[in-house]
C-alpha cells in the first residue's frame, strides 16, 4: 500500500464524499443486516403456530427459548419483534406485517446502496479525472532528455492504463473493501449476540482465507507489474509502427514489423493467462471456504437443535444462513478487491516513477520576467548530453549583439542545434553560462524566456489541426485572421494555402502528413513569425524548398528581421543574406568567424563548402 499513498491527497479533497460515501454503506448494510433476524423471528413463530396445534404441552417450553433468543436482538429489532408479539396481532397479521417490514427494510438498503455508489465510484471518478491532469501536467514539466530516454508507448500507457487501474481502486475496489468491513462487522456482531459458540464454528474456515489471500495477493502484485511493463512495449511498439507505416510499407517491412509486435503480443498474453490461472483458482477457493461455512452452520445447529439446545432454534439456523449468504459477496470480493488493490498499487508505482522524476531544468526559485533586448552571450560553454555522454560544444564563445544576424555554418553532429537548444534553454550548460541582455538564462523566468524567443526547429512538427491552428499555435486566446496571412505570406506559402479546398481551415493530418515537407517547413516558419519576438531562431529550416523558393523566403526574412537578432543554423551558405557574423562549427568548437568575405579570403572550410555549393548549382539547370 505504500505506493498508494499518493493519491491521499485526493481522498482529502474529496473528503465529503468519501465521509458520506462511508455513511450510505453503513446505513445501507444496517438496513439490510435486519432481515435476518426478521427471517428467525418469522420460522420460529411458523415452528410455535406448529407446536401448539400439534402438541401443546410443549408449546409453553419453546416460547420461552423463543423469548430468551429475542432478548439479544438489537433494540430497534426489539421493538418491531416486540409489535409481532403483541397479543392483538394474529398469527396471519405477523406473517403480512412482517413481509411488509422486510421489503420496506429492502427498499431502505438499496436506496442507500444507490447514494454509495453515487458519492463513491463519481470521488473515483474525479480522482481519475484530476491524476490524469496531474500526469500530464507533469510530463510537460520534463525536460528533453526525459523524452530522449523514454518511449511515447510508455508515456501513453501510465497515463490511460495505469490511471484506470488506479482508479478500480479508489472506486469499485475501496467501496467494496469498505462494504466488506462494515457486513463483516454487522453480521459477527448479531451472530455473536444470537449464538457465540455456533459462531466460532460458522467463522473457523476465515484464518485459512486470510493465509491464502495473503499468498496469492504477492503472485498477483509479481504478475500484474510485469504485465503493465509488457503493455507498455506492446503500445510503444504500435505506436512507433504506426507513426512509421511510410518507411514499413516502402522498405516491404510488414512481415516483419507484425512478426515483432505478435512477440510482444505473445509474451503479453502468457503472462495475463499465468495471472488468469492464479484468479482462476482464487476465486473458487473463496466459494468453497463460504460453502464450508455454510454446511458447518447447518450441520451443527441442526445437531445442537435436534439434541434439544435451547439456544439454538430452527429460526436461528436460518437466520445464520442468511448471515453466510450475506457474507459470501463480501468475502468472495476480498479475493477481487485485493486483486484490484495489488494491480492498483503496481500501477502506482510505475505512475511515481515518472511523478517523483525532477526535471533537470526548473524555474528559478526568484524568477526574473524577462523583456529581451536581443543581446546574446555565451561565455565559455561546455555541453555534454547527459543520456549519450556526447561533448556537443566546447569552450564556446559568442557575442551577438541587437539586431544582428549570425549564421552558424557546420557539417552534421558539429554542434550546431545544440546552441539552439542552449538558448532556449532545454538543456543548460554543462560549464560556462548563456545571458541574454546580460542575466543568466538560469535566472529568467522560463515560461517568460521562451515566449520571446521564435523557434523554428530542425525537426519540423505539425498538429493535427488546421493550418490556422497550427500558425496561431505560439499565441495566447483566438488566432487573428490578418496575423495569420501576414506570417504565411512572409514564410512564402500563402499562395500553396489559397490553393487547398478548406485554404487556412484544411485539416493537414497526423504530424502534417497530408503537405509536403517544403510546406511543413514553411508553416512552421509561419508560426515562428507570428510571434514577432525580437529574437528569431531558424535551424536548418529551408533544407526541403527548392532554390527558387528559398531566394523568395530569404528576401521576405531579410525584410521581416530587419530590427531583429537572428540566428540562423545551416548546412548550406545563403549569399542572399547580409549576415553580421559566420560562425563555422567542427567537433563542437568554433574554427573560423567572420563576415563571407572574410571568411573566403581565409580560404578554410567556408571558402571549400563555398565553391562545392557553386559547383552544385552551376550543375543545376533551374537555377542558372
């Protein structure tokens, strides 16, 4: 149960459900706790009708047995037994007023079983509801090398299986436990006032269930977290297939990719069968030890009656029946309750693993609201990627001031998004410190920082959403129609959206799967300028348009980042564009800096990648 104590913070909130949730199974067991006794009083008073008929000398020494029985009822019961005995009412009158006291009493329990299920299992719904949002909040909180580290499958499991499974037990399996408590309690109370000993006989198989449920619930615990763990592998790996149809279906993979997921398949339904089998003997146990108790009570008060006990009266053999019958729910539930609590508490913990995980990056405890300027300083920057031990960047050092556009130039793994990354800070320096306007990033507020710097990042990512939606994405309330056009028109795709059926309401598909990736590239270059932050960040984004394209977006961006700090990473040089400064990346390090003449009359790897390009376009019919 240890895991389980997380969500007590949820029982408090919804204490007042829960408390009266408590009260309804009370009153609710109460009610029907009654008609047993009822019952007894009723085959008693049939067995008296009898023996006074058939042999009234006998008659004056069963009403006193019967009497001395009625002395421990409870003493609302006292009171109705005490109306049946009344001399007024006839033998027929007991029997219909007893019938009609029996169904009110029933009518009484269920409509208190139907308030338990109202206040209990709707608290476990809005437990379920406030997790969910609790686990989702928290997987925004996580910072990049979280996602790098863990499956989306995974992430997608704990939030909508192991949630439910929490759930079962907050709900169904509290309200039954609860319930299971409160017959037990009622049952042996009234069964100890009726007969101690016959009791002691009813109750003897119950230690040997308490053994057995102890046993079977730590098979059940075992089982049920290596199930969820197979569940997860079995979601990521139809999830990534999914996502990958495309490259499955070109590379003729199908067989494969369904031979790989019907092995997980397999491992996920040998071990949901082991725990099958385990139920599948439990549950029969429990009905065998509840059949026991029952032929014990028939058995022994039968005996005890026919010797002539005056404790034990036909009426009380019933009566305890009932009582076992009453329990065989209750205990029978033990057994799923505690299946249900075991799977709980192992979805707890796989929920706590990710819950308890602090991310790496976290606001400052006296956050600075930022209001960029658009000066940029790293200062002696080392960068070491904490799930792959990569140096990304070393001694690293920039200074960019307002207003300037900085080029950062590098072939692939050279340390060129790392600074991206850097500067909005979803990473922070492994040594070394990066301000903006002069403070650390790590002081600023990092909602506020992020807000004001535009991103357009090298792996483009569309919502399933309208084109509007997905320009609009980076502001705050509803999308401003004239906004929207003004920043596609800059990102040079405004005439490709005149063109689709819907135009700014066509719905582009799962992750923009329906455009092409030079219109993905420039939407998500739209919705960075939307924003119009004063600083602009663009990495590797016009690597899917064709050179007539990117000489029109160049001449839109070199008009639209006139006042703006700009840094632009690319593995191509873009002579369109007066940048302030080149930087050339190899290995992490910065090996050449300078303006495009400069850098050509060092004549290093600008000046080499320089000419391949030239060569490459004069090759290149369209663009001569």
């Amino acid at each position: 149960m240890k895991h389980l104590k997380a969500i007590n913070k949820y029982f408090w909130k919804y204490r007042w459900r829960f408390l009266f949730g408590i009260l309804f199974i009370v009153l609710s067991n109460y009610f029907k706790i009654l008609s047993p006794q009822l019952t007894g009083f009723v085959i008693d008073e049939v067995q008296l009708e009898l023996i006074q008929k058939n042999s009234p000398g006998h008659y004056s020494e069963r009403i006193g047995e019967v009497t001395k029985k009625q002395s421990n009822y409870d003493i609302g019961v006292k009171e109705l037994i005490h109306q049946f005995t009344s001399a007024e009412l006839g033998f027929g009158q007991k029997i219909v007023w007893t019938g009609i006291v029996l169904l009110s009493l029933a009518i009484l329990s269920g409509f208190f079983l139907f308030l338990m299920r109202q206040t209990i299992i709707v608290m476990s719904r809005h437990i379920e509801f406030d997790q969910k949002n609790e686990v989702f909040g928290h997987y925004l909180k996580l910072d990049s090398n979280f996602y790098k580290t863990h499956s989306t499958g995974d992430l997608m499991n704990r939030i909508a299986e192991d949630v439910s499974r929490v759930r079962m037990y907050t709900g169904p399996a509290l309200m039954y436990f609860i319930n299971l408590a409160v017959t037990i309690g009622f049952s042996v109370y009234f069964m100890l006032a009726t007969n101690a000993m016959l009791t002691l006989y009813v109750l003897a198989p119950l230690p040997l269930l308490a053994i057995t449920i102890y046993f079977v619930n730590n098979i059940i615990n075992r089982k049920s977290e290596r199930i969820q763990g197979l569940l997860s592998d079995l979601t990521t790996n139809a999830q990534e297939s999914y996502s990958g149809i495309r490259v499955i279906k070109s590379f003729v993979q199908e067989k494969a990719m369904f031979s790989f997921f019907n092995k997980n398949a397999e491992a996920y339904k040998e071990n949901a069968i082991g725990l099958a089998k385990v139920e599948a003997i439990y549950f029969p146990s429990m009905a065998l030890l509840i059949g026991l108790s029952t032929l014990l009570t028939i058995m022994i008060g039968g005996i005890y009656a026919i010797r002539g006990d005056q404790s034990i009266t036909i009426g009380t053999i019933a009566e305890f029946v009932m009582y076992v019958n009453m329990l065989t729910f209750p205990v029978s539930a033990i057994g799923w309750t505690a299946s249900m609590i075991q799977r709980a508490a192992a979805s707890q913990k796989r929920l706590n693993e990710f819950l308890d995980t602090v991310p790496a990056i976290e606001e400052p405890v006296a956050a600075i609201e930022p209001s960029l300027d658009g000066v940029i300083d790293f200062n002696n920057v080392d960068f070491v990627y904490p799930n792959t031990g990569i140096h990304a960047l070393k001694s690293f050092d920039l200074h960019v001031k307002r207003g300037e556009k900085i080029a950062i130039i590098g072939h692939t793994g050279s340390g060129k998004t790392t600074i991206a990354q850097l500067l909005l800070r979803m990473y922070d320096p492994s040594s070394g410190n990066i301000e903006i306007d002069k403070t650390d990033l790590r002081k600023m507020d990092l909602q506020g920082l992020r807000k004001q710097i535009s991103y357009v990042p090298q792996d483009v990512f569309l919502f399933s959403d309208s084109i509007t939606s997905n320009i609009s994405f980076g502001l705050d309330g509803a999308p401003d129609m004239s906004k929207v056009q003004l920043a596609a028109r800059h990102a040079s795709v405004e005439k490709e959206i005149a063109g689709f059926h819907d135009q700014y309401n066509t719905m582009i598909g799962e992750r923009g799967v329906t455009l092409s990736g030079g219109q993905k590239q420039r939407i998500s270059i739209a919705r960075a300028l939307i924003k119009d932050p004063h600083i602009v960040v663009f990495d590797d984004c016009l690597s899917a348009v064709d050179a007539r394209t990117e000489k029109e977006i160049l001449g839109n961006l070199n008009r639209y980042l006139k006042d703006k700090t700009a840094i632009i990473i690319t593995h191509r040089i873009f002579t369109l564009f007066d940048f302030d400064q080149i930087i050339v990346m190899e290995e992490g390090k910065m090996v050449e800096k300078g303006t495009h003449n400069e850098l050509l009359a060092q004549n290093g790897y600008y000046s080499y990648l320089y000419e391949q390009q030239l060569l490459e376009r004069s090759d290149t019919p369209e663009d001569n």
